[in-house]
C-alpha cells in the first residue's frame, strides 16, 4: 500500500543543532549515516544536566546554527559551559529514526490558525500523503514500512515538548503550538521508528506499507 512520498530528509549532524538536508540519505541499523553523531555536553557541575547534552529544551537558538562552537557561545550566555563530545555511537533520545506526515502537520496547523515548518518537529522523515491515506499516529505503530532499500518498523508514537514552539528561522516562542498538541493530540506528532533493513532512501521515493 502506498502512504506517500518522501518530500524532506534530514540528519542533525550534532544533537540539538540545525537539521542537515539531505537528497539520498545511507540508512544503517543504528539510524541515518552522520545523524546525532556528537552532542555539546554541559560541563557546568551544578547544572540540572550535568553529563548530558545540553538541547533545544534550555536553549531556543540551538537550532538556528550548525556550528558547534556558534551554539556553544548561546550556551555560555545563559551561563552554561559545554563541550562537543563525539563519545558515543549516537545521542539519541529514543529510537534512531523519526518519522512526520504532512497531515499530521496540518492537524496542529488548523488547530493554531497558520503554517508550520516541518523542522520545528525534527524529523528524519517527512512524507507528503497520498489522498487516501487518514492514518493518525497510534494507527501506524507497529507498521512495516519500506522506502527505497530500507525497511523501517513503526515501535512508539512521539511524545512533544517545548522545542517544537520555537519557530526555526527566528527561535520566537508561540506557547500555543504545545498548547493545543497537548490537548487536542494528546501530545503526540511523529512516529519513531526502527530499522529492520539498512540500505539508502531519497527524496522523491514512495513510502509503502508491507
């Protein structure tokens, strides 16, 4: 069955920081090729999250750069210190890939009153419907899903918190996009997913069902 057609692909080289767009993109059983290999890690002892990455929750500006040192300095200003750490495999939160449907976006568009970017949700991702596809996320977990050579398995609904508020061109703050996600989708926008084949996708391919 086909769900759509690939229309974004991003990886986010270093956690937290600006999404890196991608054209084709290798897939292997950990997540995208280059995809949250580095976090900046707060060094400052008494921060709440000393000895972990420092995200897009403590600072609206993370996302506006890709250069490590760029976001360092917008951490130092809200006087913390950290430091890039290519330490482990990955920094992920959850599972390694994201997964977002252009319905789902409009869903929290009507429900706002104007467009949002499909960034402000971080995907790996992001799949324009075909017109008969009506599926909300809960519909989908446990779905295998197939985009050019890769197979992916639908494992958990996504969970939101501020960072999505934050417009991705600016860093302003609209409260009321979390607002209504809370309340009217229970909090969810997104799917993760894991990999159960590696391989490569691209833009433009069909995301199918098996």
């Amino acid at each position: 069955m086909d769900l759509g057609t690939i229309a974004g692909l991003w990886r986010y080289p270093v956690k937290s920081l600006k999404a890196e767009p991608l054209t084709r993109a290798r897939v292997l059983a950990d997540g995208l090729e280059g995809d949250r290999s580095a976090a900046l890690v707060v060094e400052t002892p008494t921060h709440a999250r000393a000895g972990k990455p420092f995200r897009g929750k403590e600072s609206a500006q993370l996302h506006l750069t890709g250069d490590p040192e760029t976001a360092a300095s917008y951490a130092a200003d809200a006087k913390v210190m950290v430091t890039l750490d290519r330490g482990q495999p990955r920094w992920f939160d959850a599972k390694p890939v994201s997964l977002l449907f252009d319905l789902w976006v409009r869903d929290v568009e009507a429900l706002v009153g104007e467009q949002l970017d499909p960034l402000r949700w971080r995907p790996n991702l992001y799949v324009r419907a075909q017109p008969e596809f009506t599926r909300r996320e809960p519909a989908l977990v446990g779905a295998t899903l197939r985009a050019g050579t890769v197979v992916l398995r639908v494992v958990d609904t996504i969970g939101r918190c501020v960072t999505p508020t934050y417009d991705v061109a600016t860093g302003a703050a609209n409260p009321l996009v979390l607002d209504v996600v809370a309340l009217q989708r229970d909090n969810v926008v997104g799917v993760y997913c894991e990999v159960v084949t590696p391989g490569e996708v691209a833009l433009g391919e069909m995301l199918r069902a098996e």
